[in-house]
C-alpha cells in the first residue's frame, strides 16, 4: 500500500509531514540527535524492525535531514544530522513542549532540557524573529505566501 504524498501540496506543514510523518521518522531523528548512529543501536533502542529501518533511514537520507557517513573501514555506516536535519530538531521541540504539557502526567516529563547558553533547564517557546514577543497560534494570522496555490 502506498502512502499518500504530501510533498506537492503547496503547504509547509504538508510537505514537512511528507519527510517526517511517519511514526519512526521523528524517532529516528531524536535517536540520532542524542547520539544513537549505528544501524544496530538504532534497532536496539526503537524496537523497530530491520526492514521499516532500512526504509525510513534510506527515506531521511534522501530527504537530507540524515548523512550517511561510513565508520571501521566504509563498509559501515553511521547516521548524523544534516543542517537540515539539525532544524528540524526545532520543530520535534515543540513537540515536546506540546506532549509535556498535554500528555506527561502526574509522573512529569520523561526527559528535562538544558539550554547551553544560560544553563538553565527551559522550555520550547517560539518567538517572532522580528520583536523577539511570543508567537502562538492566537497571536498569529495567517496570509497568503508567493508560493501560494492559486
């Protein structure tokens, strides 16, 4: 069966849902951001079988947001992000902040982060690039773009 593509709709969420929509995508991508690399410590870690692996790993390589980069004399790879990949950690932060909020229960938090700048444990919370104020849904309005669909 054929998943539906994404990738042609003149939307930014479409075409990001068409990288990473898959469940084991994102998965991936934070595996990798905390330095699980290798195929086998991938499979370890998700429970994932061989084969979705091979094919969701193949798919972020092709998409960009992985390198393959090989390890103990090339016939090995390891998997790092890509500058692209690398933002996209930006939007998986937010998830985050999302699921935290929503889903983490009286138990709190799997998982605490640490801004490197000011040390502090912080949350994701996204700001407009032009006044640094806070940019949530109801402080946005939306317009078309240039590449809107006609």
């Amino acid at each position: 069966m054929q998943r539906t593509q994404f990738g042609e709709m003149a939307c930014s969420i479409a075409r990001t849902w068409d990288v990473i929509g898959e469940p084991w995508s994102a998965l991936i991508v934070r595996d990798v951001w905390v330095g699980i690399r290798r195929f086998d410590q991938l499979q370890a870690d998700l429970g994932v079988s061989r084969k979705v692996l091979t094919e969701r790993l193949n798919h972020l390589v092709a998409s960009e947001v992985l390198e393959r980069r090989p390890y103990g004399g090339g016939a090995r790879f390891e998997y790092h992000l890509s500058e692209k990949g690398t933002e996209l950690l930006d939007v998986l932060m937010a998830m985050v902040r999302w699921g935290d909020h929503w889903l983490a229960g009286e138990a709190g938090p799997p998982v605490l982060y640490r801004h490197r700048v000011c040390g502090q444990i912080a949350e994701v919370d996204p700001r407009c690039s032009n006044c640094g104020g806070p940019m949530h849904a109801d402080d946005v309005e939306v317009l078309p773009g240039p590449g809107a669909a006609r």
